[in-house]
C-alpha cells in the first residue's frame, strides 16, 4: 500500500519533514497499471442484470453476499457503498441498467460491474480540485 501511495505522490511526508517520493511515476502510466480488465469471473459467479428499479435489490444481493463471505460489518458497508455507486452511474451514465457479477477470490470478495459506458480519458476523476477551485472551476 505505502508503495502505491509513493506511485501516486509526489512528494511524501514522514512525520514533520518532507521528501521526494522516490516512486512517483507519470500519472498516465500509473493509471494504465490500475485500468486493467479483471481475470474471467469464474462459472459459479452471482451474475444480476440491475436497473434503476433493482438498484436497492443489487445492495441488499452485496451486502448478503458480504456477510456470507464473513466480512466485517465496517467492509459490508464500504463494500455495498462502492458497489451502489458504481451501479448508480452506469444507470444514470451509461445507458440506464448494468449487470453486477460476485464471486470469491479465497477470503475476498470480488465485485464486477458491468454497463454500456465508456470513459476516454483514463485521469478522469483524479485531477487536482484545489487547482480548480482556485481557478474558480469548482
């Protein structure tokens, strides 16, 4: 984790000082290591077509899913509001409806959502807002 934060991070603060990060790499290729397809869900995957109708129903299948797979309470919770936003996007941007895929990989649980959308830039959602609000932007 500290490895990806120096990826990401120019600069690094250990206790009051700071430093160059000795990992920092060009935003775009450190986007290209994260945007890449996840492996075949396997053929016992929970598969579910969702809708702006079935999105309370595609929370309460994840957070099942969660709780049968023995997670925290604090990680059903992270993951049904990860999973919720994701869904919610693609019915309000990508087309109206997705399908969500679960599936355990030995103690986690993978989610997988899938919709019609598709996002060009691949810094989309990481730029910097402090700049922008300055610029009176935000």
């Amino acid at each position: 984790m500290l490895g990806d934060a120096e990826t990401t991070h120019p600069v690094v603060l250990e206790g009051t000082r700071r430093r160059p990060s000795h990992g920092y790499r060009e935003p775009f290729l450190t986007a290209e290591d994260f945007n890449l397809p996840l492996p075949p869900p396997p053929p016992d995957a929970v598969v579910r077509r969702f809708d702006l109708d079935t999105l309370a129903e595609a929370r309460q299948l994840v957070a099942a899913y969660a709780v049968e797979a023995a997670l925290t309470p604090d990680q059903v919770e992270d993951l049904v509001l990860a999973v919720n936003e994701l869904a919610t996007n693609s019915v309000v941007h990508a087309g109206g409806r997705g399908t969500l895929l679960l599936w355990r990989e030995g103690p986690a649980v993978v989610c997988e959502v899938r919709d019609q959308g598709r996002i060009a830039n691949p810094m989309v959602g990481r730029g910097n807002r402090g700049r922008a609000r300055a610029a009176g932007s935000g």
